[in-house]
C-alpha cells in the first residue's frame, strides 16, 4: 500500500481526477481493474484513490456487478 501511494505521490489516480487535472490527496489504494472483473493485486493495476473518490468507483463497480447477477 505504502509503496504504491509513494510511487502515486499521494495524488488521486482515478479517471475523474486525471480527466479534471485535479489533484485531491489519496489515502487509500484501489485496484484499477477490480478483482471481481479479472485484475490482480500487480503493482500496475493498484493505484493512489482519494476516500470520496474510492466510495464513488465501489459504488459504480457495485451496480456493474448487480446489473451483471441479474443476467
């Protein structure tokens, strides 16, 4: 965890975030393609999320898997 917000410099690496050129401070670590989609624990598919940012992208990746279980 420690290792991939030192490498994030402890910026929010989400697509909003990036698409916007903002640079809220991350805290956590996510995985960028989820595990329940296929991604691993690699250090290229884990990267720095802000708190508010993680809730917003668990909860989108949540309503994909609900959406998908009705299938």
């Amino acid at each position: 965890r420690l290792l991939i917000l030192k490498r994030d410099r402890y910026l929010c690496q989400c697509e909003e975030c990036k698409r916007t050129g903002r640079g809220l401070p991350a805290t956590e670590v996510d995985h960028r393609i989820p595990k329940s989609e296929g991604g691993t624990d690699a250090p290229d598919n884990l990267c720095a999320i802000n708190t508010d940012c993680h809730k917003c992208k668990t909860a989108r990746e949540s309503a994909r898997a609900r959406a998908r279980a009705k299938s």
